[in-house]
C-alpha cells in the first residue's frame, strides 16, 4: 500500500493516496470503505453532490481503525453560494455522516453546475461568502482543513484578496492527456496542494494504445501507471473505485516513472471524449 503524506500549509499531513467516492451507491460506500481500510487505505472523498455521505460516514464509523487516523473530506455544494447556505450546509453533513469533525471541506464548484461551460460569471462575491463560511467552520474545529475545487487561477486570486485563511488544496480533474501545468505551477507557488480525481480519465484514459504501451514497460496496468502519474507530479491522487481488487491493485503503486516518460505523460495528446460521461460539466458538458 502506497502510504506517502503530504503535508498541507497548516501542518495538517494529508495521506497523499485516497479513495474518491462518486458513484458508489449510499447503500454500498460503506462495506467499501471497510474493505479499503483493510488494505490500508486511510483517506476518503465524499460531496454533499454525491448523495452517500450517510453510507460514508458509516464506513468511517464502523471500520474499525480510529477516527484520528482516518482523513474524511467532503464538499459544499456547488449551489450554495452565501454564507448562510454554506453555513448550514456544513452542519448537514457533519449530522448526516455522523462525525464530530471533518478533517477538510472544500467547495465543489466556483460555478453552480448549471452554469459551468455556460457562463462567465466566476460568483467571486459567493465563492467569498462560502469561503467565509469555511473559515469560521475551521476556527470553530468543525473541519480540521478547508480548501476549494475546480478553481481556476482567477477564482484563487479573487480569494486570496480577501480571505483570512489561505486554501490548503485545489481539487481538479487531473490525468495523462489533461494536464494544466500552469495552474499546478500556480498552485505550487501558493503553497496550495493539489489534487486530481478521475486520474484515470473517468476509464477512457484505459483505451490509449500507447499508454498501454508504457504500463507494459514498467509492468504495471494503465491505471497503476495513471494513479503513480498524478503523485510524482507532487498532487494528492483519488482514483475511484468499489471493486475489491481494484482497490487493491490501485494502492500498490511504489514503481518510478522516468523523468523522460513523465515529460511525455504530461504532454500527451487530449482525449477526444469521456465517453457516456462527456455530458458532466466537469468533462467539458452542459447541464
């Protein structure tokens, strides 16, 4: 089990390996978090979006390793954009999983969903207001970490103008064939870790022939080779998955890419689709 931390600006250390949870069923999240606890998994990634913070908050209550050595993140919903909204929002969800704390919240979206890849508006005036919410929530002890996702140079910008608190992380869609190195440079001069989910490419990275090629090199599979990608280029990595032996293969990452074929990985061409998925706006769709 690949078991490296990173270490956020407030001190907090963060497992930089962790399970994304987006489309695991309510009703199946929690034996899956059971089932990677056991194989040593340690950090777990919800939303509010993602309708299974309940089964989460019982796999982390349920598993049988203590909470403090457990990292549980969760998002506000992309929707709420006041502070009252963002408040209330975060108390949800520490009542519906059942946690006296989150060790990180994060906003989900700088736009509401509905209005990603359709408008220009970056809500800098509701992303402050949520922002603000998280802060208050962080100095209370509700979370133990807060940060954003989706955040474009601008939205951390217009942050950072204001904000009494720096954000510790920048949740992005981050994979071979998707990698925007300017805002991870960005995010690196800021001391603002970032993260990637869907680093395989929500599956369609899996059918690229010549990423094939380069896992067989270094005799792994295309998803070991995805995930190992993302954390030598220093991001925290959230492959999703509720298959046992995926779970497995996916933490059993300890291999180097060379600097050569890192170099290649991070100018790869685009993918042309996500498939069945292209239609979420984080994959370039439309609500």
């Amino acid at each position: 089990m690949y078991n490296k931390n990173l270490k956020l600006n407030n001190g907090i250390e963060v497992p930089q390996l962790g399970l994304g949870t987006w489309f695991i069923d309510d009703n199946q999240v929690a034996s899956t978090i059971k089932e990677a606890v056991k194989l040593g998994y340690r950090h777990f990634d919800t939303a509010q979006a993602y309708g299974n913070e309940k089964g989460v908050g019982e796999g982390i209550r349920t598993c049988g390793v203590a909470r403090e050595d457990l990292f549980v993140v969760s998002k506000v919903a992309a929707e709420h954009k006041t502070y009252q909204a963002a408040k209330e929002s975060i108390d949800q969800t520490l009542e519906t999983m059942g946690l006296d704390y989150l060790d990180m919240m994060i906003i989900h979206s700088p736009q509401p969903w509905d209005k990603v890849n359709q408008s220009d508006d970056r809500y800098v005036e509701g992303n402050r207001a949520a922002w603000k919410a998280l802060e208050d929530a962080y100095k209370e002890g509700k979370l133990k970490a807060i940060g954003v996702s989706n955040f474009k140079k601008e939205d951390i910008e217009s942050l950072l103008e204001v904000c009494e608190i720096k954000p510790m992380v920048n949740q992005i869609l981050l994979h071979i064939s998707n990698t925007p190195l300017e805002l991870i440079d960005y995010c690196n001069e800021q001391g603002i870790v970032v993260e990637a989910y869907s680093p395989i490419g929500h599956g369609e990275i899996l059918n690229q022939a010549s990423i094939k090629e380069m896992a067989d090199k270094y005799h792994v599979s295309v998803a070991q080779l995805c995930i190992r990608y993302t954390l030598q280029l220093g991001a925290i990595s959230l492959p999703k998955t509720a298959n046992p032996d995926h779970l497995k293969t996916n933490s059993d990452v300890d291999f180097v890419i060379s600097d050569e074929d890192m170099e290649i990985l991070k100018h790869f061409k685009q993918i042309e689709s996500y498939g069945k998925s292209s239609g979420f706006p984080v994959y370039g769709g439309k609500l």
